[in-house]
C-alpha cells in the first residue's frame, strides 16, 4: 500500500493561558487527502489548536510542521505565504456585509495572487468557486440577502478561491438545520474528493463527523485521549467517549 505524505505533524505541543492548561503534549500527523476531526467539549482547546497551527495563537512549547515548514522557523513574511496554502473557514463566515459576494470572494486574491490566478483572471476563479459551492447565481449579491446555509457555502468558495493545499473548518455547521447541516457536511466531501484536500474539521456536530471524517481524535482535558475512527469510537466503553455519542 502506497505511504501517504504527512501534510501536518504537530509534536509534544503545549499552551496555557495563565493556570488553564488548554493543550498538554498533544501530538498528531495529518496525511495528505485525510479528513481528521478534532472532537471535544466547548473550551477543551479545538479552535487554540488550530490557531496555533497557523500561528495566531503561539505556543508555549512543541512543535508544528505544516507543508513541509517548520512555523516557528518563519518570519511574518514567509508566514502569510504559508499562510495562502492554508484555507481557513471560520465558524461566523466572516464574510464582508458591505461587500457583494463577487468583491468578497476577490478579496484574497488581491493579497494572495498566484500565477495560476493571474493567468486566469479574478473573474473566472469567482465564477469557478461559486460553481464548487453550486451558487453561482448569488455573485452580485450582498451577504444579508443570504441564508445562512448560503452565506457559509460563500464562505467556503472564498476559501477555496486560492486552491488551499489545507483546509481547517471551525465548527462548520454551527448555528444551521439539520438539512443546512447535511448540505454542507456533504460539500466538505464533495471538496475532498474534487481536490485530493487535506482537512482538520473542528466539530462537536455528530452528524456532520460521522459523514465527513477518516478520522477522530478525542481532545479531552488537553490531551489526545482517543484517535480511532467514528465507527470503532461509537463502539467504546470508555465512560469518557461514550459521552460523545450516548
């Protein structure tokens, strides 16, 4: 069987905010092409870890390799360029509400600006993310003539606007449907199987982990306390998981 590349290797990290330990050693390898779930109660360290992943939130100690590149080894600059291979879909969208949906989608192409998207042309790549997120006729439209199952498939085409090598989804279906929820369980996989991504999903939605992901990992009391998938996790008996899915 043909080894796949680790796309993300974090080792032995740490990171407390004053005497709360949020993250206690915890390690993990991402391979190429893999949706991993990080599963934990509201406050157990999820959204740090990720934050720390892309180096918003520095940590105390440990280490984080992304593509290939050591972050604690770069300087601002070569940051914001590792930065432009990661997608990051934020749990409130963060769209631009003074912003139609075409401007906002060219928006990380003025910063981020590629050589395939040069050549290409902003418009195109607008179009042929709207076409990803099957919304193509909501281009000249503002955020607050949206839905909110909507607003968080524009967010997603935003993400997918510079063709991230990794994509890192906080809580993608907070606050929608269940039918909203499915939707967007599905086009995370409709995603990963058009672009070979690499995905760590942020979620504590059990519908949406036991459609999306290859793998789980527990974080609980800022350890890595389980890594199985959901199926052999739904088979537990360990108190502590099994209060995740009872």
């Amino acid at each position: 069987m043909e080894k796949k590349e680790s796309v993300i290797v974090v080792e032995a990290l740490n990171k407390s905010f004053g005497t709360n330990h949020v993250l206690r050693n915890f390690s993990m390898t991402v391979q190429q092409g893999e949706n991993l779930v990080i599963l934990g109660k509201s406050g157990s360290g999820k959204s740090v870890l990720i934050k720390c992943i892309i180096n918003l939130i520095e940590p105390d100690s440990g280490k984080i390799i992304v593509l290939g590149q050591d972050t604690s080894e770069l300087d601002q600059d070569e940051m914001d360029v590792l930065r432009a291979d990661v997608g990051f879909l934020f749990q409130s969208n963060a769209l631009y509400d003074s912003m139609t949906v075409r401007e906002n989608l060219e928006f990380p192409l003025r910063r981020h600006w590629t050589k395939e998207r040069r050549q290409k042309g902003a418009k195109e790549a607008v179009l042929e993310a709207l076409q990803d997120v099957g919304l193509s006729h909501t281009i000249d439209m503002m955020p607050a003539e949206l839905s909110g199952g909507m607003r968080k498939r524009i967010a997603l085409a935003r993400t997918l606007i510079l063709r991230p090598k990794v994509i890192l989804y906080d809580e993608p279906t907070t606050g929608l449907d269940p039918i909203t929820a499915r939707e967007i369980s599905q086009l995370m996989l409709d995603v990963q199987k058009k672009y070979n991504a690499t995905s760590i999903i942020i979620s504590h939605d059990m519908n949406c982990i036991r459609m999306t992901s290859n793998r789980v990992i527990m974080l609980i009391d800022g350890y890595g306390y389980a890594n199985d998938t959901y199926d052999n996790l739904c088979l537990s008996t360990d108190p502590k998981i099994r209060e995740f899915f009872d």
